[in-house]
C-alpha cells in the first residue's frame, strides 16, 4: 500500500449532522426546558463528551488532510500544486477552530449553565473565507 493510500485509509467518519445537533443551542435550550435539571445536565454531559469526540475525530483528520496537502505541493503541475497550498491553507485553519471548539467544549463541560458558542467559530471562518475570496478578487484587477 502506498503512503498515500495508507494515509487516505486513516480517515475517520465524521458525522456533520450529528456534531450539529450536539452543538446546536435551539436543541439544548429545548433539553434545557422540558427535562428536569438533574437529567438535563447528565444528557448535557453526555452531549458534550459526544461532541467532544467530533472534534478529536476532526483534529485526527486535519493532521491527515495536512499531510496530503504537504506532499503534493511541489508537484510539477502548477494547478496541483496550487490545489494542495489550498488545502494546506485549509488544514491550517481547521486546526485553528479545532483547537477553539475543544476550548469551549472544555468549558461547557465544566460550566453546564454556559452556552457553548462553538457555532460562532464556523461563522467567523466562514466570514474570514469571503474576505479572503474578497481580497483576492481586488488583487487580481490591480
């Protein structure tokens, strides 16, 4: 098997829609509202620990994705190498917000009555992408 095969055979599920339940606040504040408090902050702990497990999956496969990237960035094709910057860039920022949503998670657990504002790091990655997406198109007509 080749080290990239091997590499691409190493990455974990992830289920999207599951990690969002577990982080959505509509969800929680639903729990939150019709559960007693003492089964409410059990489930909670669960959730968390569960969501938890999300984010290591996620982290895992960064390293991964990271790796492929790396390992075709000098490739002799300029759109490949291009393409696999790209992803680096990516893997990068994922390990930024990977890192953020395991802080919070680490919080929540501790403080069950906090809100969990794991949501708010996808919305300032995904307003720092059209930014950049936005920067590059004003670079390219000067």
């Amino acid at each position: 098997m080749s080290d990239l095969a091997e590499l691409i055979s190493s990455i974990r599920p992830v289920d999207v829609a599951a990690f969002r339940n577990l982080i959505d606040s509509a969800e929680e504040y639903y729990l939150r509202s019709n559960l007693p408090k003492d089964e409410f902050r059990t489930l909670q702990r669960l959730r968390l620990r569960a969501a938890q497990e999300y984010v290591d999956q996620t982290k895992h496969n960064c390293g991964i994705l990271l790796r492929l990237g790396e390992s075709a960035c000098h490739n002799r094709n300029s759109q490949v190498s291009a393409a696999a910057l790209d992803v680096v860039a990516g893997a990068l920022r994922l390990w930024m917000n990977v890192l953020i949503a395991a802080g919070a998670l680490d919080a929540g657990l501790v403080l069950l009555e906090a809100h969990v504002a794991i949501r708010r790091v996808i919305d300032v990655y995904e307003n720092l992408t059209n930014r950049v997406v936005r920067l590059k198109q004003l670079q390219h007509l000067t």
